[in-house]
C-alpha cells in the first residue's frame, strides 16, 4: 500500500510568506527515513524502524497550547486552563516570525486529509521543519491519492518549526515552545517543540470543534472495530485502561485506535490514517498487533537502542512516554476504508485501582452521560516514598486537553446518539478486584475480554434481562451472570470478603466523583444529574 516511488516535485509556499525556501513536497515515507538518517537526525532499529530523540520535550505541553479568541470563537469555546485564549493580533505577529524562520532553509511539505467519510473530509497540508515530522504525518493523517493531489486545495494547513523558540514576553506565549489553533486563519503553528504528537492533537482539537458544531457530528477520543455481522462497538478510556489493547480483537476488524467521529448518517469514522501507541514495557506476548507493526516504516520514539539497533522497550530512562507511530496498514486486521455503520456498544473502561466499581455494568443514558462527562480511571502512586494509595484522575469526555467545547455539550450529542441508535453503554473496570491497589489484583484479561465478548454478542443481556443487581451505591446495572466468567467475580463487594471495607472505600471514591463533578453541574441536565453516585 506504500508508494515509494521517490518524489522531486516541489511547489511554492510564498502565499504562506516563506521565501526562498527548499520545499520537499510529499516525499516518500523511504526517502524521508534516509535523510533523517543522513542528517544525523535519526538511526535504524533492528527491525527497520526509524528512531528519533524528540528533544526537551517527550510529550505534549499542555500549559502551552492555545486557541484564539475571535469571532468565531469568543462564544462557543470553554475558555479556560485547558483552552487558554490567543490574542488574534498576536498570532499574526508570531506567524510571520515563524514563515521568517523558515524562509531559504529546506522544508518538508504533505498534503494529507483527516476524516476517512468522505462527507467530512478534512484537507489538510503540512509544512515541516524537520523531515521526520514530515514522515509522521505520512503515518497519522490519511494519504490521498496521487491523482488527488492535482489542485490540491487545503483547508487547514498546519507549520511545524521545532528549531523555532518564541520570546514569551513580546509573543504572548508562556515560554518558548507554543501550539496554538486559529480558526478565522484555519491554521495551526506550533513551534518550540519536537514532540509530533503536538501535530496530530492540533487537528484533532479542531475538528473536536467544527465537527460538533458545524457538522452535528460527535467527535471521540476513542477506538473502534466493526464485528462479522457490520456491528461495531467504541472504546473510550484514559491511558493504562485497556483501549488499545481491548479493541484490537482477532474477531473484529479495527476502525482506528484513538479518533473518530459519530455522524448524523450513524456511521462512525476514524479520523486518522495510523496509531501513534505508547510502546513502554512492548512485547510481542502483550502486544503482538503492535509489536508486529514496528517495522520499516514506523517510527520510534525517544527508545534506548544498543550499537545493533536492539530496542530495550522497558528502559524509561528518557521517558515513560516512549512512543511509535505506523500507518494502519501496518496493522492485518483492518476496516478499510476506516468507516464502520450499526454501532451497538459502547465500553468506557476504567482502571479503578479503588477495586469498588463492578467489572461490567451496563448505563442508562443519564448515567452513561455522567461518567463520560467525568471520564474515571484511578493511577497508583509512585511506591517509592511509602505511598500506595491510588489517586482518583478525572478527564471530561476521556479527552479534556483536546476538547475546545464544554463537556457537557459532547456529552448530550452522545445521549442523544445512543438513544436514536439504541445503543448500550457498559462501564468496564479493567482494574483492581478482591480489594484496592495493594490489597486485592488486577482483573484478568481473559475475564474482562470474556465479559465484553458477551456484551457485543447479546448474550450477557439475555443472561441478565430484567434480573441486574442495581448496585446500592453507584446505581449501575450490575450483571449476575456472564458466559465464561465466575459469578463471584462480577461482584466487587463479594469479592472483598470486606462489607465494611468496601464500602467505606466505595464512599470515599463517591465523594471524589461530586467534587470533581461541581465543575459541571451548572450545565448539566436533571437527567446526568441524576447519573451519579446514589450516596
């Protein structure tokens, strides 16, 4: 599905203001892996991947990303810590300081798109500094054909400068590095910074906003896959939860693993053309489908490699963020195009290292609304200093830094979704059982794939119709019995052998979901209201 027929054209950036510049257009993902290589700018793992270091910063900068206010903005964004505003004026300023920058020096340009509905596809050109940013972005956004390119009219274009450092006090950042969204302009800059993923989430914030609002399309932080039957179901969850892992199924084709969005037509589409997965402790045994994508083609991420090119995926000595990027072609088992229809089920999962919430549960609406506002999941603390209690982790819509709108405005376009398309919504706890981080174990896999088996099949509702346990605390619908699980295990109380204990411990984790939740409440409706904790 490659071509890497090399490419000599070039074309002129003069409109975006860089002058003079060498401009490498839509270069093949070889020739831009060898002359990062030649450059110095990268090595050659032992499986063919390429490997870069991305420098000072190994993830996003979330204090440093940006939205300018303007009219089109000024009304509809929820303005914040998350979504910081940008003066207009002083985004044209630092644009120009940017095309400056990258005037007569060689640049790597791609005309790509988002969204593979072809309804709401996004035309996307990209212009790179550096030409592994250039082959990320061949990875991550969808490649158009050759005889697409032929008057190729962008919609957004994105300039990625890495080598480009602002002067916070005249630009009105907040230090040297920046990512900022301009709506009017359909532009994205971000400068200061290597970390590509600052390329991919820049696009997705904006279509987190025009899709919602222009669209009447639901956009997604999540995976998806589509079943034998054209049934497909959607995986939301935070990082550490499972949803990668749990949606790359060997009986269900992968829609994509990260963004998509749920249209007005009830299809549900990936906005991307590749997966970009955390690789920190990768083995094949975990991870094959992944594992197995590493190679010619893809790129890593801030590894440590020995002189032969050997990866060590459990050295976090740069970062715990260790990453690849492949085009999803990489992947056997795929949706193509990356489009599903039918959507049936929808899994929030959450590694609830308190050991309280049930295993499955099935939502109503208003229930499904809350916890997708709230968007759980617990981390363990670091153990080093005596701390082994988990802290509670909160993230609106399992994506707040991503999310120009309130939350509360995805999360009634999803009520609304499920209830026309009757769909169910089940919250799975990929976490701890027997009793808390430190007490009780993590839930074994084979259970939690057997339990969302059942689900996607029927055959756990049919097993529990008219017959759930209403759990006494969070109101979800708990199942009594599921096909290859042990009746005990989907009790969390009975697997405590602790009444006392588990509630108590249910009780604390209750108050941290209202404190959290006072942020929202103000636009909620009575019926996510009501979606709560009971006591």
């Amino acid at each position: 599905m490659v071509d890497n027929t090399p490419s000599t054209k070039t074309i002129s950036l003069d409109n975006y203001g860089i002058k003079n510049a060498k401009v490498n257009y839509q270069l093949t993902p070889k020739q831009l892996h060898d002359i990062t290589i030649a450059k110095g700018m990268g090595r050659e793992a032992y499986n063919g991947a390429l490997a870069v270091n991305t420098g000072e910063f190994t993830g996003r900068s979330p204090m440093d990303r940006f939205i300018v206010k303007d009219d089109i903005t000024r009304d509809k964004i929820w303005w914040g810590p998350i979504n910081i505003p940008f003066d207009s004026d002083k985004f044209d300023a630092l644009y120009d300081k940017l095309a400056a920058y990258l005037s007569d020096k060689e640049i790597y340009v791609r005309d790509c798109y988002a969204c593979a509905d072809p309804n709401y596809r996004t035309d996307i050109r990209v212009i790179n500094e550096y030409p592994w940013s250039n082959m990320f972005v061949y990875n991550m956004f969808l490649r158009p054909e050759a005889n697409e390119l032929e008057g190729f009219t962008p919609e957004w274009t994105v300039i990625n400068a890495p080598g480009f450092m602002a002067e916070a006090e005249l630009d009105g950042t907040r230090q040297h590095n920046f990512a900022i969204l301009n709506f009017t302009r359909k532009t994205a800059i971000v400068g200061g910074t290597a970390y590509t993923g600052e390329i991919k989430k820049g696009i997705f914030s904006s279509l987190n906003f025009t899709l919602p609002v222009f669209e009447n399309t639901l956009p997604m932080h999540c995976s998806a896959n589509v079943g034998k039957d054209g049934d497909t179901s959607i995986f939301f969850g935070l990082s550490g939860t499972g949803k990668t892992t749990l949606s790359a199924d060997p009986n269900r084709k992968l829609i994509g693993d990260d963004e998509h969005g749920w249209t007005a037509e009830n299809t549900i589409f990936n906005f991307e053309g590749g997966c970009y997965a955390k690789v920190i402790n990768m083995s094949r045994e975990s991870e094959p489908e992944i594992y197995d994508a590493i190679k010619k083609g893809a790129i890593l991420e801030n590894v440590i490699m020995d002189d032969e090119g050997v990866v060590d995926y459990t050295d976090s000595s740069i970062t715990q963020n260790t990453r690849v990027s492949y085009p999803i072609y990489h992947i056997e088992n795929i949706q193509v195009p990356s489009i599903g229809k039918n959507p049936k089920n929808i899994f929030f999962l959450t590694a609830d290292a308190f050991g309280v919430l049930p295993p499955i549960s099935k939502l109503t609406p208003g229930q499904a609304a809350y916890h997708f506002i709230s968007g759980y999941t617990a981390k363990v603390a670091g153990t080093e200093a005596g701390i082994d209690e988990p802290v509670p982790s909160f993230s609106a819509c399992f994506g707040a830094p991503f999310m120009p709108l309130h939350p509360t405005k995805y999360a009634e376009m999803l009520s609304k979704k499920m209830q026309e398309a009757g769909v169910n919504v089940w919250l799975v706890n990929t976490g701890w059982t027997g009793g808390p981080y430190g007490v009780g174990k993590r839930m074994k896999l084979k259970y939690t794939r057997a339990m969302i088996t059942a689900a996607m099949d029927g055959s756990l509702e049919a097993a529990n119709k008219d017959n759930y346990h209403i759990h006494s605390v969070f109101g979800v619908h708990q199942p009594r019995t599921c096909p290859n699980v042990p009746d005990e295990v989907l009790s969390p109380r009975k697997t405590w052998n602790n009444d006392e204990g588990y509630y108590k411990t249910a009780a604390k984790l209750t108050t941290s979901f209202r404190e959290n939740f006072k942020q929202f409440e103000d636009m909620a409706s009575e019926e996510i209201l009501a979606g709560g904790p009971l006591k």
